[in-house]
C-alpha cells in the first residue's frame, strides 16, 4: 500500500450530542482524510455537534446500525478520490479513537486486509461491557469458530477494512448483525484477518442496545440470525 494511505472514517449516530464531538477531537488529524458522520434520524443536536468538529454528515432516516454505516458508505463511493481503508467507529466516546493508527497498522504492513480492534484482549474500564455483551461476544465468536473456521475474539465495532475488501463485501444488513456479517463475509471470501488488543470504557449516554432488555434481546437474535443465514 501506498507511505500516504487515504483513510476515511465512518461513525453511525442516534442522539449522541453529548459525546460525539469528543470522539471527533479525539480521532489522530495526521491519519485521516474525512470523518462522515451517519446521523440516523437523531432527535438531537448530533449532526450540529458533529459538523461544529469538522465531519461531513450525512443523513439516515431509517433506523439501523447498518443504514447508517450504508448511507456513509454511499457517500464515500460518490467521491472523486476513493479510500484506501475506511475505519469504523462509535459515537459513544466508548472506544478509544488515539487508538486508530494501532488498528490500521495491519494493512499497512499488508498483514490483513480486515483488522477487528478486540476489546477482549485490551482494557475495559470496569462497567463498560454488560455481562450480556461479554457473554453475547463468546457464544457469536465461537459459533464464527464453529461454523466458518475462523478465530475472533469480539464483534467490536472499531475496525478497519482495506475499501475494496469492503466493496467486494457486498454489506446489506440494516441493523445489529452488521458487525458479524462483515466478519462472516470476510471468512468466506478467506480476506487476511487479524485482531489487535483495544481498551474500551463507559460510553456517555444510554446504549440503545445494552441499555434496554428489548435493546439485548433484538441484537442477540439478530446476531444468531445472520450467523446461521451465510451457512
């Protein structure tokens, strides 16, 4: 890959007002070329939060982790120039965003073409990880285990993709399973993939997913879905 990589980055967001401009101050400026911001119909001040520190944002009206990360991807594809890698990121301040030249170093050396930031295998500020995620996370990564052959530890959602590894994904899920769905689709397609060790702390604000039983239930299922459906 090219000394001078184009790096975007993607951060899909529901009413994240109170923490997404720390997560965008927080993101190393030297690294990369644009943050697109996916705001998913947010009640919030969160797309004017988001533009105040510099992101292009884009608009979801459809609900979904999924069409978020779709509607950036769109307008990413419509550009000029196209990426080399594209990173993905929450908005929650929940991740560590200093932490993304770690996460793209893979693909640099051309060691991987699709590097997951693993939570389990770095630091979790205590409270950040519900003990329906950390047991969620073991039963999706070791059913990924059973069923395609490939070894992950955590479905997190910061992670970064070489962009025509993402392309050629062919990404359709609309909500919860687009985390596994990407790793599954890697698997088949036998893309290098690597994982590195990130910390992770409480995010501000209430998950949407962890936070709520409703929230829990829906991305399990969802998640054992789309497990089962690439077979």
């Amino acid at each position: 890959m090219q000394f001078n990589p184009i790096i975007d980055v993607i951060i899909p967001a529901f009413n994240e007002e109170k923490s997404i401009g720390l997560v965008l101050d927080e993101i190393p400026k030297n690294l990369v070329r644009r943050v697109v911001v996916a705001n998913n119909n947010s009640t919030d001040t969160t797309a004017e939060v988001a533009e105040k520190h510099g992101a292009t944002v884009v608009f979801e009206a459809k609900a979904g982790y999924g069409n978020a990360c779709l509607k950036a991807m769109d307008f990413i594809a419509k550009q000029e120039e196209k990426p080399d890698i594209v990173v993905f990121l929450d908005g929650d301040h929940s991740d560590f965003p200093e932490q993304m030249s770690e996460v793209v170093q893979p693909i640099l050396d051309a060691k991987a073409d699709l590097v997951i930031g693993s939570r389990a295998l770095g630091k979790s500020e205590s409270g950040s990880l519900t003990p329906q995620q950390v047991f969620g996370n073991w039963l999706a990564t070791r059913l990924l285990k059973i069923f395609y052959g490939v070894k992950f530890t955590d479905l997190g959602p910061f992670r970064a993709i070489r962009y025509k590894s993402l392309l050629a994904l062919e990404m359709n899920d609309p909500t919860y399973g687009w985390t596994v769905e990407m790793q599954i689709k890697a698997a088949k397609l036998k893309l290098k993939c690597v994982e590195v060790p990130v910390n992770y702390r409480v995010r501000i604000g209430q998950s949407k997913v962890s936070g709520t039983v409703r929230g829990t239930i829906g991305a399990g299922y969802k998640i054992i879905l789309t497990l089962i459906k690439y077979l």
